[in-house]
C-alpha cells in the first residue's frame, strides 16, 4: 500500500517509537491521528505534523471503539493504518523479596501492552473491512509492537514477556481471519531503541544493555523503527509474522 493520501493512526504516537513512526507517515503523506495517553505530547507531536490527537486508554475497549469513529468522523474515512506503539514496560519479580507477588504488574501490563493491541486490532480491522479495496485487493495493514523479549525475556520481565508473547502468537491467526478482507497483520519486536522507555533506566542498567548489541553498536533509533514500519505497509508481500529489529542482540537472563 502507498502511504501518500492515507490514513493512519498510530497508538502511543506522542513519544518514542509511535512519535518517531507518526512523524514519518506524516512526511511520507499520510493523514495521521495519535491516540495516547499523554495527550500534552500527543497534541504537541500531531501539531507539528498536521495531524490530531485523541487521549484515551488503549487498555479500555470502548474507548478504543469511540476514538476510531473520532478518527473517521475528522478525516472522512477509516484509516488504513492501524499502529499499536502504546506500551508499558513495569518490570517485577514473580515472587519477590519476601514473598511479595506482582499479579497487579500482570494484570496491568497485559491490558495495556495485550490487550490494547488487541482493542486496537479489532476496531480499526472492523472498519477496514467495510472499505473498497485498493489495487492489488488490499484494504489495510496493521502492525503491532512486541518486543525481543517475546523471545528473551529477562528476569523480572514474566508480565511484559508474556504480554508481548501474545502480540506475536496472534499475529498469523489474525492476518489468517483477516486474509479474505485483503487486510494484513504484522509485528515488530525492537530490541533496545534510544526512547524515553530506556532513558528511564538506571545508567548502569543501559551500558550493560549496549555492550550486548553486536552490530551497530548502539541503541536502535526510533526512526529506524520507522523505516521497517514504512516496508511493512508498502510491502504487500509481508503478512502474518513477527520482525525482530534488534542489530543481533539476544537478551543475557538478567
Ligand atoms: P515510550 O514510553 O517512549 O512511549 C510509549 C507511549 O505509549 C507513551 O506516549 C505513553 O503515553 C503511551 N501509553 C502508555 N500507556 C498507554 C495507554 N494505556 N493508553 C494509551 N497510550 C499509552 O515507549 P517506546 O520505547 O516508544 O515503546 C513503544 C512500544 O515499543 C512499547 O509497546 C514498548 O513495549 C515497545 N518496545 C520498546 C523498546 C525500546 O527499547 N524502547 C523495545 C522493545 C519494545
């Protein structure tokens, strides 16, 4: 699918990975809405794009719904790019120290990482689906953000591992369902990109992080996300699976 002239919206779009992919469609031509949390950064990221915020809690159905209509009611159209970059990332021991247990990081990393992606799926493919198709019989492309740690995950990091887990699990059965409609289902699943996520760790945390990226050397830059993002919708070919973008890295157990 061509970028020009369409209609995207990008979750979590006010920061980091989603600021970095809406700033790009909208320089590729896109008309693009951002739905988040933070609506001060959401609002100052779509104005400098031309483009409108909407804040909402992804982890919330309804919301989810409401904000799609919004979406369609302002541009005309619903979008044909669906990206899910809203995301948390709480870290805890399963049992910790003192036998503390963390089933409210489960619960609350799941609705938001999980179970949002899926909100987001299922409103934004509901109203592909009533679309024309375009050439070729596309009718739109979603894309959903795991993480390495889907495959490697770390100590502490059960809740998000498991909730980006099934990110990419429900990748092919839904870009399966979704075939007949022409919409396609892809996820990308970073390693470690230099966003306000990773600047909230402790310095010694990231240094230890970067020496175990073999090649480049360095964090990945949100852009860069942007650019696999951009051959997602632009390749009609991708469908149905998880891309790691990580330079190599494999995470170490802790
Ligand atoms: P970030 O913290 O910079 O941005 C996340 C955005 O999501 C923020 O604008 C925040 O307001 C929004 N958000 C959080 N909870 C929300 C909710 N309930 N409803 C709506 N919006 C919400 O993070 P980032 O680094 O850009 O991460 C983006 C995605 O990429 C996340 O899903 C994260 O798990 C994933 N990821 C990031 C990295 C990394 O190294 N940065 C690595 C792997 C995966």
């Amino acid at each position: 699918m061509r970028i020009e002239n369409e209609i995207a919206l990008v979750t979590g779009g006010g920061s980091g990975l989603g600021a970095a992919t809406a700033q790009h469609l909208a320089k590729a031509g896109a008309k693009v809405a951002i739905l988040d949390f933070d609506a001060e950064r959401a609002t100052a990221v779509a104005g400098s794009i031309g483009g409108v915020s909407i804040k909402i809690d992804v982890s919330d159905a309804d919301a989810v719904d409401h904000a799609i209509s919004e979406v369609e009611s302002h541009f005309g159209s619903a979008p044909r790019i669906a990206i899910s970059c809203a995301g948390i990332g709480l870290a805890a021991r399963i049992v910790g120290r003192e036998g503390k247990t963390s089933f409210d990081v489960f619960d609350r990393t799941l609705k938001v990482n999980l179970y949002g992606s899926y909100h987001v799926m299922t409103h934004a493919a509901r109203r592909m689906m009533e679309l024309d198709p375009l050439d070729g019989g596309e009718r739109g492309v979603i894309i959903n953000t795991a993480s390495v740690a889907f495959q490697d995950g770390q100590l502490g990091q059960a809740a998000y591992a498991a909730s980006k887990g099934g990110i990419a699990s429900m990748c092919l059965p839904a870009a399966r369902e979704f075939a007949r409609f022409g919409i396609r289902v892809m996820a990308i699943a970073p390693g470690l990109f230099h966003t306000p996520m990773m600047e909230g760790l402790p310095e010694e945390v990231a240094e230890q992080i970067t020496r175990n990226i073999p090649f480049p050397d360095r964090l990945g830059l949100p852009e860069e996300y942007a650019l696999l993002a951009d051959q997602i919708i632009t390749n009609p070919y991708l469908n149905g699976t998880t891309i790691r973008l990580d330079g190599a890295v494999r995470l170490p157990p802790r």
